[in-house]
C-alpha cells in the first residue's frame, strides 16, 4: 500500500497587457498569490466585505513557456507512469483563460505545443466548439484523453509485468452566462458545463472533508469517470487558469477557491503490479517437471519402487477400490504405499466402501421395517392413533421373538447382542434388604437408562465445549479492550501534543502527522473486531442457555426412570409385582410406588392394632389372627389388581 500525499496544484496566469498589477500580487516563493479588492462605496461607512485573500498553492506560472509549464506539472507524473503509477493532469478555469492551450497548445509552432502529444490532434477534430463575447473557439465540452502504458520484461521467465494509465483532463470552460451573452443552443450547453463543474466541486469538497464517508461521484458522467482520479490511486497534478485582468477578478477568485480544495484532497499512488498467465503457466510447467525429475532421481538413488505422479485414471482408482474392499474383507493384509497421491486415493476409496455399505444398511431396514422421519408430524400423529407409539414417542407392545416388535426390546432380545452374564438386581433373588440408592443407580444407568444416560452425556459434553469457547471469546474481548485503552492514551497524547504545536490549517481544519493517522485507524479497527467478538459472545452464552436446559431435562428425566425402576425393584411388596411384569396389562411406572406401599402398611396397621387389643385376652391366639391378616391382605391385592385392569382396559 502506498503513502498518501496531497494533490499538487498549479496556477497558470494568462498573460495580458491589461494586467490588475494593484489587485494581483505574487509571493517571493512563487507559491502564493494574492488577491486585493477596493471596498464598494456605495455600501455606506458601515463595510465589512472581504476585501483580501491569499492563496498558497504547489506554484504560479506566469508568462511561463510550455516548456517550464511541462517541466513542472507534467514530467513527474509521466515519469512515475512508466513506473507502474497512475497519472492525472486537469485543467480547471474560466472559458478564455489557457486551459486547452495549455494541455494541447497549437499545432502551427513547435514550441506551442501543450502537454498532449501530436497524436491529440485525431481526437481534437470530434470536439465541438462555438464562439462567444470570451472566446472565439470556446470549447463546448470536457476532453478527457487516457493514455494507457504497459511494461513487460525482457527476460521472457518473469510473468510480472506493470501497467498505468495517464488521464488528460481538459475542463469545459466555467462562464458567467451574463458575461458570455449566450443565446439558444450554446445558452442550454452552458448551463450543463456549470452543472457538472458544480458537481465537480461538491465532490471534491467530500474529498476533503475527512468526516464524509460518502463522495457523490454519480451526480454526473464527469465525477463518474474521474472517480478513479479523485482521491484514488494515482498522481493527481491540477492546473488552474486565470486571467490577470481587473474585470475577470471575481471568476478569478472562484477559481482560486477550487484550487485551495483542490490541495486538501489526498490520493494514494500504488503501482499497479500484473502477472502474465501465459507466461506464469509455462514457468509452473517447466517447475513441474523439473521437480519430477528430481523426484526419479531421488527414488532410484534411493532403490524405490517405480512411482508416476501423474493424475490417477479409471482403471488404477479401481484396482485400489479393489484392494480396500480385499483389506476390510481380511484377504489382503496390508496395502503397499507408493506415492501421497495414492495414499489419497486409497482414503478416498474407504470413504466410497463406507457409503456403498451404509446405504446397503439402511435400504435393508427400509425392506424389513418402515422408518418414519422424527420431524414428520403427520406420520407420527397416525401412528399413535393406531396405538404403535404412546404419547412420548415409546414403542409399544411385546417384540416378535425376532428381536424386532412394537415395543421396548430387552437387551438380551436384540440380534447381535450376546447376554451379558452379569445379572442386575431384578434378574437375581430379590434381596431382603434394597440396595443402596447409589450403587443402584450405577446398575440402572449400565442396563435400562443406558439411552438417557448417553443423552444426558453427550448434552453435558456440548455444554462444556461452549462454555469453553466463550471463555475463550471472553479473554480475547478483555485483551482487545485492554489494546483499545493503550490506543487511546496513545492517540489522546498525540492530539494534546498537536494542540501544543498549534499546528491547525486555515478554515478550522486540522492537519494530523502520519503517527496519529495510523492510530485512528488501528483504533477503527480494533473497536471493529471488539464489535464481532462480543457477538460471538452473546451467540454462545444463547448456546449455553439452551444447552443446560437440555442437561437439566436429562438430568431430571434419568433421576424421574431411576425412581420408578428402584421402587418397582425393591420397595413394591412381591405379590404385587407379579402384576408388573413384562406380558401383563399393566406397564412399568402406572402403579405408584406409595400407593402399592400403602396396601401393606394399612393392612400391617391393622395388624398391630389386632396385637393391642386380641393377644392380651388370648395369647394362643396370636397364630390365628396372623395368618387371617395375610388372607385378607391377599384378597385385597387381588382387588387392587382387578381394578387396575379394568381401569387399563377403559
């Protein structure tokens, strides 16, 4: 990236023997000019008109020769164009006073010709031209001529090559149409040459506004196709021409005004760097095969296997489909390596196999069975009406001695699965005594919550990831604001410091040294990348949020199923759980465990109150009125179960 710099700025002043000597003055240095106007009378003793103005500019031309005037505006730029730099050389001023003189001079003298070549003069014969009170051949619209500059290398290896371009600007001549007396078609064509020059000037007063991020560069084709010239990339030099007469002095001063803008605005040259793709494709070619020699060389030095490099074809990408599937089949122990390209394709051809039999896998449950899509409402609907799938999504019903049925398959029922010698709980003599709810509920996540248990497991692994990158996130949002704090101390140290120097600009505008200027955009930038990582931030903590009511929901659920099969286990009494059996009417989890308990406890109740109040009458009766107890007991077990049955089938 190249260094901006401002835009140079020339006045040229045309010579005349009428010259305003009293109002027009020129600095020592020969870059400034000063403009003095005596102050109206007819105002009155009360007068506050402006009646000076100075103007610094990069130089004033007066009564120079073409020669002087193409040395000190035009050389540079050409010069840094056959460097690769883009070039713009304008004309700007009033109808009359040199501007097409000085870009194309006259083709009578040598000596007369302007900054455009002879080859100009093709060009010159398509533009219009009419005659007014100013000028006899006033030029009725702008010329810009593009020359186009393209340097190659001579060593034919190098592919780099430049190009530039260098724009020709010759302004419509600015008029006051009171002045130039113009009538009918030349009166509408001035009117549209003030327009785009008023345009012009709004552009370049954007430009130099360093708070405008918007530049109206389509308020007219003229800004459009200077776009590029206008604070873009390239050498900028305006020549502005005046006239040195009393009469012309207001237009004079307009002109200069466009001028002192003119230097606020800031381009940044680059060169402009191009690759030969001819050329860069030869060159890789030639590289190619050099490095396969050299690849042969090493390998027969190195006693290796004959190894092409080329790109593979059909037939050698089936042989190594061939000798994966032998591979995975266990006939082939192992593959011979030759090249990284075949290693590649010997990755490729595994990821061919695992499709192939992934889709094999399921085209065979699609034959055996009928699969239906989790977010397809419809089907899911129809299918718990016809009483396949309870509400939560379970299947139903008993497995077909297949290990495949409408219903919640046992482990050791399913195809492929061995049965696991070690017995849990409920496959061994149901203990006197219940386990401890802690080593119960190791056995409950290894057999029946398995499936909650993974949940609830892969859930928590993807919470902690999360948590992790916005932790992550978090630092880097602390280090950049911490860098943005630095930035700022920096940046505010260097504005007391210009404040002290009083380094300030006519018209309130400040000028800001390169240091300060890097530190303005560092600042823009970091404040940009604090921006996106804070949302990132917010996204994650979004991500967290619905993660942990995830967790919290498969926490709750596989807490809720370990009850259930602990009470069902080893708190319901054993003549009620013959009732809770796999095959019965009644599924896991409809009794509830205290009301099962309760049976019991209000039958054992009863029992106690018998002791109080039978056995101090009658101790040998004690035998008799337990074993009446347990008869009853079991009657209303019995009934309990009936009605329970009745209820399911209702």
């Amino acid at each position: 990236m190249g260094t901006r710099k401002k835009v140079h700025a020339f006045v040229r002043v045309k010579p005349t023997d009428d010259f305003a000597h009293e109002m027009i003055k020129y600095g020592d240095d020969n870059k400034s000019i000063d403009i003095h106007l005596k102050k109206d009378t007819r105002r009155g003793i009360v007068n506050n008109q402006q009646t000076d103005w100075s103007f610094k500019l990069d130089g004033v031309l007066h009564d120079a020769s073409q020669d002087l005037v193409y040395e000190t505006v035009a050389k540079d730029v050409v010069s840094q164009a056959l460097d690769g730099y883009n070039g713009t050389i304008m004309c700007y001023g009033q109808t009359g006073a040199g501007k097409t003189y000085t870009m194309t001079g006259t083709t009578e003298n040598y000596k007369h010709r302007g900054i455009l070549p002879r080859a100009l003069q093709q060009g010159e014969t398509n533009r219009i031209i009419a005659s007014h009170t100013m000028n006899k051949n006033s030029s009725r619209s702008h010329c810009i001529f593009t020359i186009y500059v393209e340097a190659h290398s001579r060593t034919l290896s190098d592919e780099k090559y430049i190009t530039s371009k260098i724009n020709l600007v010759d302004l419509a001549g600015s008029e006051r149409l009171g002045k130039s007396g113009s009538e009918g078609r030349v009166l509408k064509e001035a009117t549209y040459i003030n327009k785009s020059l008023s345009f012009l000037e709004q552009a370049i007063i954007a430009l130099g506004d360093q708070k405008r991020d918007h530049i109206p560069f389509r308020q007219c084709k003229l800004t459009h196709a200077l776009k590029d010239s206008l604070g873009g990339n390239c050498n900028m030099v305006l020549v502005t021409n005046i006239y040195g007469e009393a009469a012309q002095l207001e237009e004079t001063l307009s002109s200069l005004r466009f001028a002192s803008r003119m230097t606020l605005v800031t381009t940044e040259p680059a060169i402009n760097e191009k690759y030969d793709a001819e050329r860069m494709i030869k060159n890789l070619e030639k590289e190619l095969a050099l490095l396969k020699q050299e690849l042969a060389i090493h390998n027969s030095l190195a006693s290796r296997p004959f190894a092409t490099y080329d790109t593979m074809d059909e037939i050698q990408m089936a042989e190594i489909n061939s000798q994966v599937r032998r591979f995975l089949e266990g006939t082939l122990s192992e593959i011979d390596i030759i090249s990284v390209r075949q290693i590649k394709e010997v990755f490729n051809q595994f990821r061919v196999v695992l499709s192939q039999q992934e889709q094999e896998v399921e085209s065979t449950l699609r034959r055996k069975y009928t699969l239906i899509d989790k977010n397809d409402l419809a089907a899911i609907s129809a299918v718990q009406k016809a009483g396949l799938v309870d509400v939560d999504g379970h299947l139903v019903g008993e497995p077909d001695g297949q290990g495949f049925g409408l219903g919640i398959v046992p482990f050791s029922t399913k195809p492929g699965k061995k049965a696991k010698s070690k017995k849990t709980f409920k496959e061994q003599t149901r203990p006197s005594t219940p386990p401890s709810k802690p080593v119960a509920f190791e056995d409950f996540k290894n057999e029946r919550g398995s499936e909650i248990n993974r949940i609830f497991k892969e859930n928590k692994s993807i919470l902690n990831e999360r948590r992790r990158r916005a932790s992550e996130t978090t630092q880097r949002i602390n280090a950049i604001k911490q860098e943005i704090d630095t930035t700022k101390e920096a940046l505010n140290f260097q504005k007391s410091l210009r404040e002290k120097q009083g380094k300030y600009e006519t018209k309130g505008l400040m000028i800001i040294d390169e240091e300060e200027f890097l530190l303005i955009l560092k600042l823009k930038d970091l404040k940009k990348q604090y921006r996106s990582e804070y949302q990132n931030l917010r996204d994650l903590r979004a991500e967290i949020q619905y993660c942990q009511g995830l967790v919290d929901q498969c926490r709750h659920r596989l807490l809720m199923e370990f009850d259930i099969w602990y009470n069902e286990s080893f708190v319901i009494p054993e003549d009620v759980q013959a009732g809770l059996k796999q095959g019965s009417s009644i599924r896991p989890g409809m009794v509830p465990a205290s009301r099962v308990v309760s049976l019991g406890e209000d039958d054992q109740d009863k029992y106690n109150q018998l002791q109080q109040t039978v056995l101090p009458e009658g101790p040998d009766s004690a035998s008799f009125y337990n074993a009446k107890v347990k008869t009853e007991q079991k009657h209303n077990n019995l009934k309990t179960l009936i009605g329970f049955q009745q209820a399911h089938k209702k």
